[in-house]
C-alpha cells in the first residue's frame, strides 16, 4: 500500500499502489497533498530522525566540553565521551558511531602517526538491512557461496535477472537457497523475486543501485567484520572508537585503504582488511598499508571469506600476516579483548 500524509493537518491513511504521485484531497481538511510509496517515505523520515539525533548528540558534547573549559562541569554529569552509549543502545539499528565525536580518538590516533586519513562517519549507521543480510551470509557461507557468485558476475555483465536451477539440489539446499533469497527480497537487495513450491527454477530480478553492488561485490565480508566487531567490544565493556572505510594517504603515497579500525582505550588500534575471492594479489598491498601505518602484525588482520581455517593459518606462517576465515575471525578479537570469564 501507497502513503499518504496531509502537510497541513497531519492525517495519515493508507492509499492504493496506483495513486502513487497523484494528489488528493485531505479528507479531514481539504488540502491537497501528494501519495507516496511508503517505504521512500519511511526512509525519508528515518533520515531526518538519526540526522537529528546526530546533531543533538554532536552539540550536548560540544556544550560539556564549554562546561569543562570553563570549570563548570558538574560532577554528577560527566562528560559525554565518543565511546558513551545510549541506554537504549542496539547495534543492529543504531546511527550511535556516526558522530564526529565518536570518531575524534581515531583521527587523532592518525594524526600522530603521520597519515592523512578521511572518512565518512555515515558509513557508521546500522539502521539498514547490510548488517543483516552480512551476517546471513557469514554464518552461512559455505552454502551460499554459489548464489553470490552469480549474483556478483550478473551484476559486472549488467544483466537485470539470473535464473537458478533446482533440478539437481536437495530439498533442503532448495529451503537454504529459497530462504535467502526471501530475505534479499523483502530487504531491497533484489528488484523482484519469483518462486513456488515445487518449480523447478527461481528467478531473480538484480537491484542495480550502487550500494548493492558493492555489496555483492565483497562489501558484506566488511559489514559481517564491522558488526561482530562491535557487538564484540560491546559485550566486553570497554571503551572504544571505530571507523569503516578509511582513506588513507602520505606524502607520495596515496590510493590505500583500511576497512575496519577499532581503537580500543589507549592501546593500539585493531585494523582489519577484508578480502573475499582470491586473496593472493591483495598480500603486498596490505603488508604494505600495515608497515606505513607502524602497526604490529597481531594487531593488522586480514579476514578472507573463501578460506578454510587451515588455509588461513597456512598463508599466516607464510606471509607473516595475521590471517582469519570467518570462523576464527571471534577468535582474533577474543584474543585482544577477553570476554569470557577467567573460570
């Protein structure tokens, strides 16, 4: 069903798909108002709201940092810090990280170390679906490597729709394949798709929007490290800074990128490159980021999708870089930030 909102009164009701961009006539006051299809509005106003909340977030720091300048800072009211969470804090929908503030410890952190580094803090925002479509796909990689990889080649040949044969699957690979791809649907990641107990093929429609692409080009490998990351630090109770997406630049040497960095307390930050495909030609690249930005190999991660956990400890011992698969990517975090209880 479409929307509709009067602009004057405020009503809202339901409206049929096909009055969608037509106007009528408020039925409380008479003012022509325009029907919009609802999930563009319902983006719309989440926009305005964590744009809002960013700013207030952004000023009340802004005032506490006045107050400790000026000796008024009360003690029953400590200042705001850009590891603080809100008490109804929740990192599956959360635009908490977004803050200029939360990202100030880490900027700093590259300043010192003598590296220009530019970042977008809305790259921060866990409202959407990547976070959950990512952790679909980590857990269940193994059988849903095949559908990513038609997805990804279809959308590099622009082509609109993919079709999978089920003849020769299992029923219960048909349930995993069908599973999925319902939730690519209902979370905007595929334009339509088509499928009934009992055929033989499903049809995809591809979303061609840029987000999406770079998506099954390899971005869920960094959402899936980005969110076990911070339900990781989290649980664990300390305080910390992180970013996605890094630029990162020095003199005469320009063009490199850090996916994920958390900056935990006062030590060292934790960096992780994500890699899915073959790895092998990102290895001098990613050596190289590490010695530039002066980072021990323990704390410089490389986290690769299509390796087994021996494979991945295999190219560690050759390489002299710290290397995780998806399964032994909580261990690597566990091993820098303890949660479990010593017993």
């Amino acid at each position: 069903m479409a929307l509709y909102r009067c602009n004057r009164c405020g009503h809202l009701s339901e409206a049929a798909d096909d009055q969608i961009g037509t106007s009528a006539a408020c039925p409380a006051c008479g003012t022509d108002n325009q029907v919009y299809p609802t999930v563009a509005f319902v983006r719309t106003m989440l926009d305005r709201y964590f744009a809002t909340r960013r700013e207030l977030s952004e000023t009340r720091a802004e005032i506490e940092r006045w107050r400790l300048q000026a000796g008024e800072a009360h003690a029953s009211e400590p200042a705001p810090t850009g590891h603080s969470l809100p008490m109804d804090f929740d990192t599956r929908n959360t635009d908490h990280f977004c803050s200029r503030v939360q990202v100030a410890p880490l900027l700093e952190w590259f300043r010192q170390a003598g590296v220009s580094a530019d970042l977008d803090p809305r790259s921060l925002e866990t409202s959407g679906h990547f976070d959950e479509v990512s952790a679909r796909i980590g857990t269940g990689h193994a059988q849903l490597h095949e559908i990513l990889e038609r997805i990804r080649a279809a959308q590099k040949q622009d082509y609109s729709f993919i079709n999978i044969d089920l003849g020769k699957r299992s029923p219960v690979e048909v349930a995993t394949l069908n599973g999925f791809c319902q939730t690519l649907s209902e979370s905007g990641f595929l334009s339509k798709y088509l499928y009934q107990e009992g055929d033989q093929v499903m049809r995809l429609s591809l979303q061609k929007a840029e987000p999406v692409r770079r998506f099954f080009e390899g971005g869920w490998l960094g959402w899936f490290g980005f969110m076990h990351g911070l339900r990781h630090l989290v649980s664990a109770g300390v305080e910390f800074s992180v970013a996605r997406d890094v630029s990162l630049s020095w003199p005469k040497d320009e063009g490199h990128t850090l996916d994920l960095v958390f900056l935990v307390g006062q030590g060292p930050p934790l960096c992780v490159q994500c890699r899915t495909g073959d790895v092998a030609p990102h290895i001098d690249r990613l050596v190289h980021v590490r010695d530039r930005l002066g980072i021990a190999p323990t704390h410089y991660l490389l986290c690769a999708s299509d390796l087994s956990p021996a494979q991945a400890d295999a190219l560690s011992r050759r390489h002299g870089l710290s290397v995780a698969s998806l399964q032994t990517l909580p261990d690597w975090f566990e091993g820098h930030v303890p949660t479990r209880s010593a017993g």
